[in-house]
C-alpha cells in the first residue's frame, strides 16, 4: 500500500489522535500583510506543535524570475524537517489560522516526496481551551531529503500550452483585474479558470460539503478525466496546494503545480495577461 493511503490529505480533530505512529504537529502561519507567524505562534498555538518558517524552511530566495516562495533546495527542507524534529515516518498534521491555505505548502512537499502529511481541518479553532505558548523541545531527527518530482511540478511554457487547464488559486478581485496589493500587474494567465482556494473552506476555515468543492472544480473543468492537464497556480505557489490537496481530498486525482505563480508570471513583460472573468 502507497504510504499516503494511510493518511488523507484532511483530517478532523477526532480522527488527529487515531492517526498510527509519531504523529508532529506542524503550526504553518505566515501573513500576506506582512504581520509575523512567528510571533502569532508565540502569542499561542495547539499543544506540543513546532512552528515552521515559511520563508526559512519552504522557501528559497525571491527572484523575479522564480516569484516569491521558489521550493528550496531538498537539503535545506530537510535540514528544516531535522532541525524541528520530523523523521521520515513520522506524521505531520500541519494548521494555520486561515483555513490551511497556508499550511497546505508543507503538507504538499511532503505528500510529494512520498511522506505522510495532513492538513487539520479547521486549524488553530479546532482547540477549545487554553492555546499554549511553550515551545515544544524536540530531538534532532533522521530526515532523508528527496529531489522535487518533475511529474508533479510544471513550468510556465506548460501553464500557458494550448492543452493546459490553468487554475488559479488567487481572489476573484486579483483574477480579473483588481487592485493587486503584492505583484506588479493585474489579471491572469490568460485562458486560466479562477478556482479561489479560500472558497473551499467556510467562515471558521472548515471544508465545505464535497459537493460544493467539487462544483467549483467541475465548472472550472478539473474532473479525473482532465487532472492530468491542471496545473495550479497562485500568487507563489503556497495556497494554490490547497487546491491541490482537495483535488486528491476529493478522489480527482494529483495535479502539477507551477510554484511561480503570478509573482513570476505577471513579471515577465513578454507575457501576454488578461482581466475580467
């Protein structure tokens, strides 16, 4: 049996402690407006959770080529993983306070590198009482790094092939066209379907029904029999994971990812962006 099989890419609170195994809590917040996860985390988090640094251990460095959250090199996640003290099997269940479009980077480079991870559905108010503000002290850890699947990622020449089902991770008001408050120029890919990841989720950051899920998909055109011609995109490639993870949450198959996003795409003046619907 695929490792993965034994974890789904969501699981709920009450199926958290049902998980088998070592099983690491993983608090993933980062803010587009700048404000610090880090010091959120230590205002408090879910018990005995790690907090994992987006830009440090998920990320390598901008370039306008690249965007803004290019994947690291594999050495320098794993050296994240140990340094937090994540081995090879153990679990990750990863949360944010945003629904988990956040936290959906970490557990999509481990579910692509053959590891097991899981979003917790609801995050952060999934936990009634007291948040604790102690960080959990953790043993360095085995942590094998694992070269990025070709199969799973795309480039931009892909993103824009006449074959390809661009979907876009990003607001409606960033899609067509509206005030974009971190990347130079308005509007999409051009053909690309707006799928906003944050629309998968309700107001306290929950899935919604599947049936909803999977309507969104279905009008954007991303069925099984298509998956294999999506590749997700977002502002960096962090909560367009989202998207893919309910893809495979939703038995629709695994898709690629263009981890540049509209931070490299809309940088590029030979590229051609469209507005409006």
């Amino acid at each position: 049996m695929d490792v993965l099989e034994t974890v789904p890419p969501f699981v709920s609170a009450a199926e958290l402690h049902r998980l088998p195994g070592v099983v690491v809590l993983a608090d993933v917040r980062w803010y587009l407006d700048g404000r610090s996860g880090r010091e959120a985390y230590d205002r408090g988090h879910l018990p005995d959770a790690v907090f994992v640094d987006l830009e440090r251990w998920l990320s390598a460095a901008a370039t306008p080529a690249a965007g803004r959250h290019p994947l690291p090199s594999p050495e320098v996640f794993a050296e994240g993983m140990r340094t937090l003290g994540v081995a090879d099997d153990d679990i990750v269940v990863a949360y944010d306070d945003q629904g988990g479009v956040i936290a959906a980077r970490l557990v999509w480079m481990l579910r692509v590198t053959g590891h097991r991870a899981a979003l917790l559905d609801g995050g952060l108010a999934t936990h009634s009482g007291d948040l604790s503000t102690t960080t959990p002290i953790r043993t360095r850890s085995a942590f094998t790094a694992r070269e990025w699947p070709e199969a799973m990622l795309a480039g931009v020449d892909d993103l824009v092939h006449e074959d390809a089902i661009a979907v876009d991770a990003r607001a409606r008001e960033r899609f067509v066209g509206g005030e974009d408050p971190v990347d130079p120029r308005p509007g999409h890919v051009p053909g690309a379907r707006s799928v906003p990841c944050r629309d998968n989720v309700d107001a306290d950051g929950f899935l919604i029904a599947d049936e909803g899920i999977r309507e969104g998909f279905a009008t954007a055109g991303v069925t099984a029999d298509t998956v294999d011609r999506v590749i997700a995109y977002c502002g960096s490639g962090v909560t367009a994971c989202h998207n893919l993870l309910t893809m495979e949450h939703l038995g629709i198959g695994r898709a690629r990812l263009f981890v540049g996003g509209w931070s490299a795409y809309s940088r590029d003046p030979e590229r051609e962006v469209e507005t409006g619907p």
